[in-house]
C-alpha cells in the first residue's frame, strides 16, 4: 500500500489528501485507547464522492475502510489496519429553528459556540465535548450527563446522510426502500434480550426503530460498520433560563445509590457520581467521612423544589449554588474525572479501558457497586468509579500491574456475565471497538447476533466497513494492546 504505483492508484480518483507516510500513519494507528493498529494509507476526503470511491476503491482492492473522528474513542473504535477516512472537512453547521444540520466533522466545541450564538443547545455532552466530532458522537451514541433528561444521540437525531458499503448515498428515513427494510428487520427482534437500560451503545440499535421513519437510529452507535456517515439533522433545543446545583456527599456509595432512586422522581436533568479516589485529586477539601458524592441538577422552572429536595436528599449538602461560573467550575471538576483519575494512578498501573462503561438499571446501582468489590476482590485489583449514576452508567478504572494481563480476559468475562444477569449493557455511551466487540453475541442472544449480520449484510454487503466491530470476528480484546509497555 506504501508503494508508488498503489498511491497513485488512489490519488486519481480522490481530490482530498492521500497520505502514507510512516509518521502520519503512526498517528492514526491510536486513539483514546490502549489500542495500536497500524493503517495502510489515510485519506482525507473533500467531498461525498471522494468517499463514495474509497469506499468502492476498498472493496476491489481488499482494503478495509474505516471512519475516523477526533480519535477520542477509548474502545479502539476507528482503529484498522486499512484505510483510514478522516472526515475533517465535513464540518459545516447550518442551524434551523428547532434543528440543525451538521457534518460530521465539526467538533462538539464548534457546534456548541455557534448554537450558544442563536441560544440554543445539542443535548448529549460527553465529558471530551469540545475536543470529540459530531461524527464519533453519532458512530458511538454518545451521551453525557444531561442524557438522564434529554436522552442520548439517538434520541436527538432526525435525519442521517451516508454512503454505505457499496458506495451509494443514502438518507434516512429518506429512503423508503431502505428504511423498510430496516424496519423488516427490526420487527423480528427478541426485545427481551436487550438491555432494560436508559442508555445503550451495544450492538446495533433495532430497538429504536419503530417504523421506517426511525430507520435512520440504526446507524447511531454503529461505529462505520453500517455506513460512513456524512451530516446529520439533529433536534436542538432552547438553553434553559435557570439551573440549580446540588453537590451531595454520602458516607457510602450504598447510600449514595439508594437515594439516587428516589432523587430520580424529582426530574433532575443530571445525577453525577464520582468516588473518593477520584475526589481526592480536585483542588478542593472534603470531610473525612465523604466516601463519594452525587452533582445533582435542576433546569426546570420549580419556584418549590429547594424545600422538597432538602427533604428528599439523604447525604449532606456541600454546595448548592444557581451561579453560574460556580456550576461550570463544579461541572468542569466532574466532567475532568477521567483525567484525575488517571492523575492517581501509576503508569504502569493503568489497565486498559474494558468494563469502564456498563450501565445496569438504576434499581440494581447497589449490585454494580457489589460486583466492582467482588471484582477487586477477586482478582487484587483496587479501582476508580465515577459516571452517570442516574442512568446507572458507572465508569470502572481498575489498577493493578499492567504488564500482567493474563487476568484481563476472566476479568471481562465475569463483570459482563454479571451485568448481563442484571438486565444490563456491556457499554452505556462508549461503544464496543476492540475491546468488547466478542461479548456482543452474549449479550443480545444467537436470534439478535443474527439479524445484526441481517443488517450489516444489507448495509455493507462485501464486509468492506470497520470490519471486525460488533460484528466480530476473533478475540480482539487482547490482540491489539500493542501500547502495554509504551503507556
């Protein structure tokens, strides 16, 4: 692929960047993740038909095609050993009243202060939502800390243009061929074999499509398996007028879980966790006896709440405040967790990201917390816990020795047994990539793997998209840690 002759062969039927040297190839062999996977060649496309010919140019050629935002996945999502799409110049915005039309190269932070300039606002915000793509937010369904109130990207998204795996555009719901044969497939669901989650990244999203017009959800979190992606029309919404903050502290995450449950009834927009590990490390002092604390928020216009959260809140108030620099200082401490997390652990000590997005259902947060001890327990690991405790979303570091990973694999495999047993998914708003991708067929049973291929088949015929994600071919979750002794 580094040859001349093969270069050429590309650069004449693209009018975008070809690009094979080593340096640059090296960059798009990681992201976010433990991962390393060496592409062939980079293409940067300028326009649909650049991409529609890659697209066709990999099917001739053997050459996977993958799709690649701003490479803050932490599952190895875009990761491959053939061609690489970098989809940068896609990123133009055009907003309407109550949507908005975005390519899937913008970042998040671009989208944000051009919909702050008309007054509005894109739900889902992922933690990384200045740096991450509109792209890699649709390819994972990603979600955030307001998606307990305005749900994930699958529930803000009204319209998806792509070219699928035999190089033609298509929009759904558009398409009504194609949008009714998804729905066809759809309807032979075992819904009962999916994850009874408020927040789901795993596998493909059959659920959501009710009728042809959702045709379009199957795409979201589907990481460039069913389609290379080009814009979306997404729903925006008004900023809210007024929020109130609520920091909590509890002397344990039981108690922290409980209440959860009961803060829920309360209609807060967001229901953070983060640990005493994690804690530690803000610039900021905590009582002895705080063993974790929820950020609870409110965007509603109740005059009465204050009396009837203090009543219905169990831990202890540290903070409540409406100022809002004083929110944004709080929420940029909770949405840099993963950071200060990292901040107290050894390099040599950090394990690759692998059950670090399970979500069960909040009634069972006290189980998940159980199986994190029994985990560490088990295998003398000491872990991280912070996430989105109102949709039951817990993000797990766990530290112990990186260069022995012989324990990864049986670790893995007894966390999602266990959040299988509790009607929950491997992956909240992270997507499967390489490292949970072999643990989607267990998790949606033999009939649903099936019609996942149904889908792909339909989608990508000749296998040419992100091959070896959710559709999976052979344990990847190991194979491709190529970075243990670099990180």
């Amino acid at each position: 692929m580094r040859s001349p002759k093969y270069l050429k062969d590309i650069q004449k039927i693209v009018s975008g960047q070809v690009l094979v040297e080593q340096e640059i190839l090296r960059c798009y062999s990681i992201d976010a993740s433990s991962y390393q996977v060496f592409p062939r060649v980079v293409v940067i496309p300028k326009n649909e038909k650049d991409v529609s010919n890659i697209v066709r140019f990999g099917r001739k050629a053997n050459l996977s095609v993958t799709v690649r935002g701003a490479g803050t996945g932490l599952v190895g999502s875009a990761l491959n050993n053939g061609i690489i799409l970098d989809l940068r110049e896609f990123n133009s915005i055009r907003v309407g009243k109550n949507t908005a039309t975005v390519g899937v190269g913008t970042s998040k932070g671009e989208l944000d202060k051009k919909l702050n300039e008309e007054g509005k606002f894109f739900p889902p915000n992922p933690s990384v939502g200045s740096y991450c793509s509109v792209g890699g937010m649709l390819g994972n369904n990603s979600s955030g800390s307001r998606s307990l109130k305005y749900g994930s990207v699958i529930d803000n998204v009204k319209e998806i243009t792509l070219i699928n795996g035999e190089g033609k555009k298509i929009t759904l719901p558009k398409n009504k061929t194609i949008g009714k044969k998804i729905f066809t497939i759809s309807k032979c669901i075992e819904l009962e074999n999916y994850p009874q989650t408020s927040k789901n990244s795993s596998g493909y999203r059959l659920d959501a499509v009710k009728s042809f017009k959702d045709s379009h959800k199957a795409l979201v979190g589907s990481e460039g398996t069913l389609g290379i992606i080009l814009s979306a029309k997404i729903k925006i919404m008004n900023i809210p007028k007024r929020r109130i903050l609520y920091v909590i502290g509890y002397s344990s995450l039981d108690k922290a879980a409980r209440n959860c449950r009961d803060i829920l009834s309360s209609n807060p927009s967001a229901i953070e966790f983060v640990d005493k590990s994690t804690l530690m490390q803000f610039p900021l002092r905590f009582s002895k006896s705080t063993k974790c604390v929820l950020l609870v928020e409110y965007d509603s216009e109740n005059k009465n709440e204050r009396f009837m959260l203090t009543k219905m809140f169990t831990g202890n108030i540290i903070k409540t405040t409406s100022d809002e620099d004083e929110m944004k200082k709080w929420w940029r401490y909770r949405d840099s967790s993963l950071y200060y997390s990292l901040k107290s652990i050894d390099r040599r000590e950090r394990l690759p990201h692998i059950i670090e997005d399970a979500a069960v259902p909040v009634e069972k947060l006290e189980k998940l917390f159980t199986l994190i001890h029994k985990i560490n327990t088990k295998f003398h690991t000491k872990s991280i816990a912070y996430g989105h405790a109102g949709n039951g979303n817990i993000h797990v570091r766990l530290i112990a020795n990186r260069e022995k990973t012989g324990h990864l694999k049986d670790i893995a495999t007894l966390y999602f047994d266990e959040i299988i047993k509790m009607d929950g998914t491997i992956t909240g708003e992270h997507g499967d990539g390489l490292a949970r991708s072999e643990f989607v067929s267990k998790l949606y049973g033999q009939k649903n793997y099936a019609l996942f291929k149904q889908l792909k088949n339909l989608l990508d015929p000749y296998g040419v998209l992100n091959p070896g994600k959710i559709i999976n071919s052979g344990n990847k979750m190991l194979k491709n840690l190529e970075k243990m002794s670099n990180v």
